[in-house]
C-alpha cells in the first residue's frame, strides 16, 4: 500500500492554508480544503507515473511533477531505501 510523507515544511504550509481558508471562507471551507488535500495525495501515491515530469534547476535538478497549475515534488523509494 502506498504511503503518504509529509515534510515538517509541507505541514506547516498545509496548516498556513486551513487558516487562511477559515479566516476568508469559515472553517467548513478550510476542513473541505484538507480533505480534498488528503484525498488527492493518496490518489497520487497510488499512480507514482501520474503527472508531466521534469528536472528543475532552481530546485538542484530534482525530479517534479506538474499536474496543472500544482507542483509535487516526489520522491520514490525503492523496496531497498530508507
């Protein structure tokens, strides 16, 4: 089963969102925000070829996946990893 890791950085933002959304919107808004963030990250967890891949050089020629106007950066792991 495919897991999802999120970074200290990536929650941090995450969180940044949910308030921004309850500030603006209430936080029936902000809790429909994660949810759908929650949904979509196991989504792509489970198609790691999903997405138009491309190195970036401004963040040192890692690997990213663009899926409209989101950026993911991703990072697979083989069996062997840790």
């Amino acid at each position: 089963m495919a897991r999802v890791l999120k970074r200290e950085a990536a929650k941090r933002d995450l969180t940044s969102q949910w308030v921004w959304y309850a500030d603006n919107g209430g936080m029936e808004v902000a809790d429909r925000f994660l949810t759908a963030v929650e949904k979509t990250l196991k989504l792509l967890a489970t198609q790691p070829k999903s997405g138009v891949r491309f190195l970036s050089a401004s963040l040192n020629s890692r690997e990213c996946v663009a899926f409209q106007s989101q950026t993911v950066l991703k990072r697979s792991f083989s069996s062997t990893s840790r």
